[in-house]
C-alpha cells in the first residue's frame, strides 16, 4: 500500500515546528528517522494532512552530560547513540541491549527519542527510560515541560504527548552508586521486535526488572536484596499482575513464563555484578 495524500514542510527550527502543530490541531505527524512511520503511512494506518520532518534541524541533533542525566536530543540517531565513546562507562546496560534495537541499517535512521514516542510495548528504548525512571521533554508554543518516563507511556502505541506538542528530548538518569546490570531478550529472529524483554538493574540497596512486550507498556518490579530469598514466589506473583497479551507470536500465559523462569536469571546476574 501508499500513504494517503498530506502535505511535507522540512522544518528549520523547533519554532517552526511548534507553530505549525498548534495550526494543524491534531492532524500533523512529526518525522524524524521514520523508521516506525513511514511504515503506519503505507498502511494508512495513519492518515495526516502534513507530515512535519525536523530531522534537518541541527539543534535536536546532540547529546549532554549534566551532573543529574544524559540528555538526548529529538534527531540523535540510535547509532549515534550506540558508538559514543561514553555510553559503555555511563550506561553500560543501554550499551548492552542497543544491539537489539532493529538491525545497524535502521539504527543509522532510527532515532532515539522517535523509538520512545512510538511507544511500542515490545520495543527496548521505552523499557531502559521506564527501568532508569527517566524523563520526556516536551515542546509547544507555550514552552516545554518535563514528564516522567512512567507518565509518557500510556497504553500500545500511545503517549501523554498532547497533539499541540512534541517531543524536542528525553533524559536518563545518571546513576549515582555503581551498579549491576543484565538483559535478555526473547525474539524470533535477532532484530525482531522482543517477545518478551527483560532488564535488571541491582546495587547494594536496590534491585530492579523492567519487563517489556507482556503488557502494553513496560512494567517494573522493584525489589530488596533480602527479597533473593523469596525470588520465585515475588516473580510468581508479578508475572501474574502483568496485563499480558495474546497475540501470533506468543500467548499470555506463554509471556508469564518466560517472566517467570527468564526473571529469576536476569536478576541474579545484575547482582551478581556488585557482589
């Protein structure tokens, strides 16, 4: 199929792009990779009037270190991300599961903050933001405000972006103790959006699993280390309070399982890290 008719404007400034989404009211979609939807075009599954590209826009195109976070900006691809010299001693787990984001071709479009406006359930971006609790920047013309990852993702495909509104970058958290970490991934094929996602995050006080592609949006346990000894049973009880999905690729109670059997690993190889 082809995309139905809508007008193209190749923004040059975040002003611009604002301004025009407030005119459009609803009926424009932002381009930056198009990765995700070039694809909704061609299956109309998506029907704009205008398509707006901002990736010629040089000032989205960065990334920052602060003391508090990393901050991404809306154009920064997701190979970009992958080979900055920083990203192994910063984030070592965004280093580790980066290579499971699509395939190196579409990684050199894809960007970083379009994967988490897509807000796909099974996709791995949206789950690192949601496990490190990062944040969402938003732009409009009556300025920008700041929402928390667990805010942002609200349902499968679906975000608390207002349609007046877009997203200009996203922060992860700089992690102020050293930590463990561990990802694993059930897909069919390497590349292949995940069956089920699982990442664990563990320091001495702390440990974390993020589970993706069970529920519409990503889903967080978090637990002590005097928990390790009570694992199955705390695992059992959340793969059950997850919201799964049947689909073509796997049932629910298939998804619950891998949690189930898949979690228990992943956790104790994030803490396994910081013993």
């Amino acid at each position: 199929m082809k995309p139905a008719p809508f007008d193209l404007c190749v923004a040059q400034s975040v002003k611009e792009v604002v301004s025009l989404l407030k005119q459009n009211k609803g009926d424009a979609k932002i381009l930056a990779g198009g990765q995700s939807l070039m694809a909704m075009l061609n299956m109309r599954l998506v029907k704009p009037n205008l398509v707006i590209d901002i990736s010629r826009i040089k000032d989205l195109d960065y990334i920052k270190i602060t003391k508090e976070f990393v901050e991404i900006g809306a154009t920064f691809t997701q190979s970009k991300l992958e080979n900055w010299p920083k990203l192994q001693e910063i984030f070592p787990i965004i280093a580790s599961v980066l290579p499971h984001v699509g395939h190196f071709q579409t990684r050199n479009r894809g960007t970083v903050c379009g994967s988490v406006c897509h807000s796909d359930p099974s996709s791995e971006l949206p789950l690192l933001l949601a496990l490190l609790n990062g944040e969402v920047v938003l732009s409009s013309t009556s300025g920008t405000r700041i929402i928390s990852a667990k805010d942002f993702q609200t349902g499968m495909l679906s975000t608390a972006c207002e349609t007046h509104e877009f997203v200009t970058a996203i922060r992860f958290p700089i992690m102020a103790k050293k930590y463990g970490h561990a990802f694993i991934e059930i897909a069919r094929r390497h590349g292949d959006y995940a069956i089920v996602a699982l990442a664990a995050i563990a320091t001495k006080d702390s440990i974390k699993l993020g589970v993706g592609g069970v529920a519409d949006i990503p889903s967080i346990l978090e637990l002590k280390p005097g928990d390790l000894s009570n694992l199955s049973d705390a695992l059992n009880t959340f793969a059950w309070s997850l919201d799964a999905n049947d689909d073509i690729h796997a049932s629910a109670k298939y998804r619950r399982e891998i949690v189930r059997r898949l979690g228990e690993s992943t956790l104790r190889k994030a803490c396994n890290e910081i013993i």
